[in-house]
C-alpha cells in the first residue's frame, strides 16, 4: 500500500493565512511563511498555498510569498489561486512551486488542463474541487464556492483525470470548518471512479477523522487547516496514531 499523506492547507487573504467555517467568516490565522516552516520542520508531507480571493478580484497569486515560502521549506509545494494560463503556471514553477492547482478557470475552459499537463506534465496538475450537495446531489462550486453550477462533481471528476489532471483535491463545502468530520461517502465513490489520487478536504476535527477518510473514504491524503494552525492537532502525533491503526505514513525516526 502506498504510503498516506497529511497536508496543512493555508488559505491566504491579503497575505495573511485565514480560516473561515462553510467558506464563510473569514478570520486571521497566522504569517503564512512561518506557518510553512513550522509545518516543514513537524512532520507534513506536503503544503498547499491557496491564494483564496485571487480569482475573484481577478488577478495572479502573489508570486513573491510562493518564493519566500519555497526558499524555506523541503517538502512538495502546491499553489493555487488565480491560475488562468500557462504563462501563469510558469511564473508559479519558477518561483519555487512543485505543483499548482487550478479550479474555477478549469471548469471555465476544461482544455487548459490539457494544454497544462501537456507542457509541465500531469504530476503537476491538481484539479481543486469545490462541492456541495444541493437536493441530494453533489454540485461543483466556483470563485471560492461563490458561484454555484450545474456540474457533477463525479462526472467532472472523472473528466479532469481524463484530460490529463495528476490529482484531485476534493472540498466538501458543507463540512468545510464543521469539524465533524471529511465527507466520506463521497470520498469513497471519488476513489471508485478514478485512477489518480484523490485528496481530502473540508472537516476534520479530530484524530478519529483523519483515520475514517483513509480507511472509509480511501483518500490517498487528507488536508487541514484550522486543527493544525490551532495546534489541536499535532501532526508528529496524528501520524503515530494513524500508523498504530495500520495506516502507512512517513514518519520521522
């Protein structure tokens, strides 16, 4: 079995790190570049850098934070936010990101996650999917879960992996900062449609959480914000726990 990851998320806002419940109320979090370094140095797998209000006010992720954050930490980078082309991919690569995550230009223009897969190659395409369930169905939400839409989330799922996504990163906007729990039916039937991995996202509180989207949901990582920007959560700790149940986790000896 492939060893399991566990990924802090920080969602920035004008350059601070922020955390909000259901995408809504938006507090402050911390300085996102120390965050990154303590995150590097305490056991995370990977780090995602999600410029949350980029799309919206309709300009590029701030480049500059993504290169002081790389120049301080070892471990596999994503970020996303405000990706319209590949130009804007580019820039983020050269500036120390190791993958980048598109959403609502994605749904937009589905062909430029095969022109990007195509010229950066798909292991650094992860397709960002926001959803929640409207009238028993799972909807795909865009501009931060700002605009809803018509779309499935499985059946966009599966075309984001066929026009050349590496991975998804699934959001359940309805256990986003609820703490109850990641949305793990959902997760699983993700994990029955596709090939490539599915990350999970929106709702963990406790350990127990974090234990059920691996071995209920089958998600290949789980990410987190506010559990470990708090400290209730100590990720050196969740991934002893993990293993004890028979999860594979890298560990630090």
């Amino acid at each position: 079995m492939l060893t399991k990851r566990i990924i802090p998320c920080l969602d920035i806002k004008n350059g601070r790190t922020v955390k909000g419940i259901n995408f809504l109320n938006l507090k402050d979090a911390g300085d996102p570049l120390e965050l990154a370094k303590f995150y590097a140095k305490n056991g995370a797998d990977e780090l995602v850098f999600l410029d949350i209000s980029a799309t919206e006010e309709k300009r590029r992720t701030i480049a500059k934070l993504v290169l002081d954050i790389s120049a301080h930490i070892d471990i596999p980078f994503t970020v996303g936010g405000g990706i319209n082309s590949a130009e804007d991919v580019g820039i983020l690569l050269n500036n120390g990101a190791d993958k980048v995550s598109v959403n609502s230009s994605a749904v937009k223009n589905p062909q430029l996650i095969s022109e990007l897969a195509n010229k950066f190659g798909r292991q650094c395409i992860v397709v960002a999917i926001d959803a929640k369930q409207m009238h028993g169905e799972w909807k795909v939400h865009l501009v931060g879960g700002k605009v809803s839409t018509d779309i499935n989330l499985f059946d966009w799922a599966k075309e984001v992996e066929y026009r050349g996504a590496g991975e998804v990163l699934f959001t359940s906007m309805d256990h986003d900062g609820s703490k109850k729990g990641f949305a793990n039916e959902a997760l699983a039937k993700l994990n029955r449609a596709l090939s490539i991995p599915v990350i999970a996202s929106g709702g963990a509180g406790c350990t127990e959480h974090f234990t059920d989207a691996f071995l209920k949901g089958n998600a290949d990582a789980t990410l987190a914000a506010s559990v470990f920007h708090l400290k209730e959560i100590k990720i050196p700790n969740l991934k002893k726990k993990l293993v004890e149940k028979g999860i594979p986790m890298r560990v630090n000896l």
